[in-house]
C-alpha cells in the first residue's frame, strides 16, 4: 500500500496538471475579451428585392355556366353548319379536322375544314372523300395520319372507302379486304393497343351491324370476340386515357325511330365488356362522347330522342362511374355535333349539330356556331431571381392556363411602366415599395389579375472587426488576430472572403490569423448577397516582431506563448518540484527513525522452575586413550 506523503503527493500533481488548461483557457479568454474593434466606413447604394408569396388570383368572372363560351365570333369565316359529320384532332398540324355532314334540309358536305385557337380555315386539298354523313373518323396515332371509313352519299348509298389525312391532304387507300359498306360506324384510336378500332353501323340495305374491325398499318382485320356489343349505329366511342381503354356509349340497335339505347360497354385487350353502372345517361343516338384532357375524364353531351329530337344534358365518366354535370348548356339541345379536345387550347371545341330551340321541332336548325368547354382562367406570376438589388434587372415571367385564347397580356411595374409582354425585364430607379400587377384577358373577355409584390432597399454595406489576442501590446508575428466581418443591407444570406494582405487569404464572417512577419497589411474584405450583390472593407493592421531579437519565434503552428503563460507554466513547476522535495525528505526521515512502538512484553520465570543450564560444550566422559609411543 503507499503511503501517505506518496498519495498527497500524486493528488497535488494531478490538481496541478487539471489547472494547467483552465489557465491557459483564462488567458485567451481575457485577452480577447480586451479586444479592439475596427469599423471603417463602407459606401453604399440602393437595390431591389422581390418579396413575399405570389398572390392568387381573384377568381375571374364568367359569361355563362360551367364553363362555356360561344366563341363563333373569334372566326371570321367557318363552315356552314351541319349534323352527323365528324371531327378528329391533327397532332402534326395541331388543328381538328372537320369533314362531311348533312345540313338542315337535304344534301351532304364534302368540304374539309380546320380549326385552331378559335379560327376556321377551309383546306383545298387536291383531292378528297365524296361528299358524305356518317363518315367514321379517328387518329391512328401508330401511323401518323387520320383515317375515314364510309359514309352515306345521301342517295341510299352506303359507302366502304377508306382514306388517310395529313398535312391537308385526303388519300383514298382503300385495301382489298375491307369492311363492309356502312355508315354511322362508331370508331376511335385504341391507345392501349396502338390500333384503329370501329364497331357496328348501317349498312346500305338498312341492316344495323354488329361486327368489330382494327385497321393498322393500311391493314383492315375483322375480330371475331365471344362476347360484343348487339347490333348498334350512331353510337359514340372514345379513348378513355385516364382508365385506360376505349369507351362505347349509346346509338341505336335498329334503323327506326325508337331504338336508341344507353348500354355502355368497354373494350380492352380484344374483349368486349358491358359496364353497368348504377346512374347513366339517357339513352340517345349520334350524342358527342370526348376525353377531356383538362380533367381527365370523359365527356357525353346532348344527342337525340326517339323522335330524333335533341336532348340536352352534360355527363361526365371516369373509374366506371357517370356523373351528371349539368340538366342544360348554354349550347342548347343538340346532337350530330363535332366534339373535340384541343390540345394547343386547353379546352373542347364544339361545333354546330342539329339545334332545337326550347324543345320545339319547329325550331331545328343546324347553327353555324362554335363553343368552348374551359377551365376558368387562371394566372401566376414571379420574379426571376427571387431578389435583387439595383444595378439587377427584374426579371418578372407567367403563366397561364384555362380560359379560351388566344390571351392579351401586360405588366405595370407599379413605378409608372408598363409592357404589353408575357415576361418583361424592369429596373427600379429609386426606393420604396411598389406592388407590380400581370393582367390578362383572354379571348372572349375573361380577365386575370396577379399582384407582386416588390421591395426596394438599401444595398449590402460591411465592416471589419479586429481582435487582438494577446492583450494590449499591439499585434505581434505568430499571434492568433481574431477578423469579424458584419453585413447590413442587401438580400441574405451573405458570404464573407479576406485578403490579409499577406498572401493568404480566408472565408467567413468571423475567421482567426497569424502573420508571419512584421510590417502594414491591409486587410481586405468583400461581402457578397443572395443576388450577387458586393461590398467592400478594409482595414491597415501593424504587426510588429514578437522576441526582442526581431526574429519572431513561436510554435509550430504559427503561434507562440504569452509571457502570463510562462508565468503560469513557472508557478505550476515550483509548485511540482517543492511537493517533490517535501514528498522525498518525508521517505528518508521516515527510514532513519526506529520504530514507533516497542513489541509486546514477554514473561520469564524465576530460577527455581528451571534446571540450571548445563555447562557449555560436549559432555564429561572418560578421557580416550592416549596416542601410541
């Protein structure tokens, strides 16, 4: 076990090591906290900054419900109006083209038109289908161009011809094998299975069909599925992109008057499946069924009665369910119209059909008029970058979606300027607030209007803070300077870059560095903002030698030891060698000193208890004999 003096001495020395750090700690901390700050003046100017979230906007108003527009005015010439023709979208040349149609007393159409962006332009194409009603329409989208299939020329005819549509002009590629002449055929694009599908029609002796064909790559092929529809003409079909397959809704099952039907039916993979859906719309012929590209469902608008008499009534589908939109359109009754999703617009275009005013067949008509389906305008606006400062433009960009175009937009910047363009660059000449407005119109007179807010303030400014750390005596060669870097202004958040004027360099706001040699260093500092924005500071720094010698000194690192450190590592070392010494005469002393305490007394027992003690050496005997003579 050690003794005493050994274990004060070893807690003494472990005290003394504990106090070493905490001194030198103490020492740093109070010559920083004697530091001197520098602060040199900074110029300045003024910038800009775009701030906040974008308002919304208010939500505008409508000219008549749900959404529709009559847009016919948009146009300065359109078709005359008609029933039962068709209508398909042109992807290549971003128009719908319209063909075919029976106006309102006897004949048929054969003219072609397009329409895009509300305007109705009549194609010349060199050659083209015979006049017709009832012509079968789709995009093969597999082979880039329209395909028409049949008709009725309006003398009892049926028709079984096929051609192809594009870039304007009419093919007739009728194959060999072909389906049968007919007329009022359903057909559609069948995007799952990248082929023309059509179903059933009328043919030339007034017999409703029931037969399935795909056309794909100049190729008609007759299916012959298990289970199909029932004979049916002037049914509606559609892709139905959102669920995925091709929708077939209405028509007649036979050629008279009192046939029609609301069987929906659903075709995928070459099957045919019946969709019985608990709510469905009334049952009509040659109604207008189109997939909405805004919503993601599909449409079903108006068509006629038993009496060929047009219906109204606004039917949504999608997942298996029909939901009524609406009893009534501003459109009116009608049927035999063309439907069509405008990709380039964002809205359905509707065009003409057979009209009945207030449900009176002495009022049917075929109006030359066009309709849009919309979601209601809407804008946003922002700023590109969120801030700025003065010397930036501002870089103010929008968007718009709904509505019916094309669209008029501007700018007023909220200081006096304004632009008539969809993105505009601005730069703010003095400070303040300003709140900038986007305002668009679109074309049939719907307005938008998005506030954003813009700040003008003062630029970024910044100033130096020097901290010596080593007490009063000025900055010396080897020693830790503490550089504090402060900004004002200007869009956050800053960086800071040093030039001590030595060489070397650092980053941050608030850095530490040792000079290597005496002499002036202009310390330099540059403070950059969010926007790229920049200030300047500097700072004249004396450094003088840190040993009398001039020669510097100091650690390995780049800095040396204080004079209060030495001072402290002394009182710590006698303090080590006097418990040392103490703790060493304590052993000696301790050696030389007999013990303190005398043994236990032993007890001896008088003389008469004990024989007397023989006599030393061996026992008395006869002497032995004397040696030979």
């Amino acid at each position: 076990m050690a003794s005493r003096p050994v274990q004060v001495l070893f807690i003494v020395i472990l005290i003394a090591l504990l106090l070493l750090p905490v001194g030198l700690f103490s020492s740093h901390a109070g010559s920083s906290a004697r530091g001197v700050a520098v602060h040199p003046a900074a110029a300045g100017h003024l910038g800009v900054r775009a701030v906040g979230a974008i308002a919304p906007a208010q939500p505008p108003r409508t000219h008549a419900a749900e959404n529709w527009w009559n847009i016919t005015s948009l146009s300065t010439g359109f078709p005359a109006g008609r029933y039962i023709g068709n209508g398909v979208w042109d992807p290549l040349d971003q128009y719908t083209v319209a063909f075919g149609g029976v106006p309102s007393v006897g004949g048929r159409f054969g003219d072609s038109w397009a329409f895009s962006n509300g305007s109705w332009t009549q194609l010349s194409p060199t050659m083209a289908p015979s006049p017709r009603a009832g012509p079968a329409l789709a995009w093969d989208a597999a082979d880039g161009y329209a395909v028409l299939f049949g008709g009725n020329n309006g003398l009892g005819n049926a028709l079984g011809d096929t051609w192809t549509f594009v870039h304007g002009q009419w093919t007739n590629v009728t194959p060999l094998a072909s389906p049968p002449a007919r007329w009022g055929a359903s057909m559609t694009y069948d995007a799952a299975d990248s082929e023309i599908l059509m179903f059933g029609g009328l043919n030339y002796t007034n017999v409703v069909l029931s037969d399935t064909w795909v056309f794909t790559h100049g190729t008609w092929t007759q299916l012959a599925p298990t289970v199909h529809p029932g004979p049916l003409v002037l049914g509606a079909m559609t892709y139905d992109a959102a669920d995925g397959y091709v929708l077939m809704f209405g028509g007649s099952v036979n050629d008279s008057n009192y046939g029609e039907t609301n069987q929906c039916w659903r075709f995928s993979g070459g099957v045919w499946t019946q969709l019985t859906p608990g709510i469905l719309p009334p049952a009509a012929i040659a109604e207008m069924l189109t997939y909405d590209g805004s919503t993601g469902t599909v449409l079903e608008l108006g068509g006629g009665n038993v009496t060929n008499a047009p219906i109204s009534g606004f039917w949504q589908f999608h997942a298996g369910v029909w939901t009524e939109l609406s009893a009534s359109t501003p459109a009116g009754a009608r049927f035999g119209s063309v439907f069509v999703w405008q990709p380039n617009a964002g809205y359905l275009m509707l065009y003409s059909g057979l009209f009945e005013a207030g449900g009176n067949i002495l009022t049917e008509s075929t109006p030359s008029d066009t309709w849009a389906y919309a979601p209601l305008l809407n804008a946003s606006a922002k700023s590109m970058p969120a801030t700025v400062d003065l010397g930036q433009t501002v870089h103010l960009t929008s968007t718009v979606t709904g509505g019916v175009g094309p669209f008029s937009l501007g700018w007023a910047f909220g200081d006096g300027g304004h632009t008539t363009t969809s993105s505009a660059t601005h730069l703010y000449a003095h400070a303040g607030n300003y709140t900038a407005f986007l305002n668009v119109t679109d074309a049939v007179g719907e307005v938008a209007t998005v506030p954003l807010l813009v700040v003008v303030h003062v630029d970024p400014s910044v100033a130096i803070g020097l901290s010596i750390a080593h007490g009063s005596s000025g900055y010396l060669t080897h020693h830790n300077e503490t550089f504090t870097g402060t900004g004002q202004g200007g869009s956050p958040p800053y960086t800071f870059a040093w030039n001590y004027g030595d060489g070397t360099t650092g980053a941050g706001n608030s850095t530490i560095h040792a000079f290597g040699t005496a002499g002036t260093f202009t310390v330099k500092l540059r403070l950059t903002d969010a926007t790229g924005a920049t200030a300047n500071a500097s700072a004249n720094v004396n450094v003088t030698s840190s040993s009398p010698g001039g020669s510097g000194g100091g650690n390995s690192n780049g800095s040396s030891i204080s004079s209060s450190t030495w001072l402290l590592y002394g009182i710590i070392g006698a303090v080590i060698v006097v418990v040392a010494a103490l703790a060493a005469w304590a052993l000696l002393r301790r050696r030389r000193r007999p013990p303190t305490s005398a043994p236990p007394p032993q007890y001896y027992p008088g003389p008469a208890a004990y024989p007397p003690a023989p006599a030393s050496g061996p026992p008395a005997g006869p002497a032995p004999p004397a040696p030979p003579s």
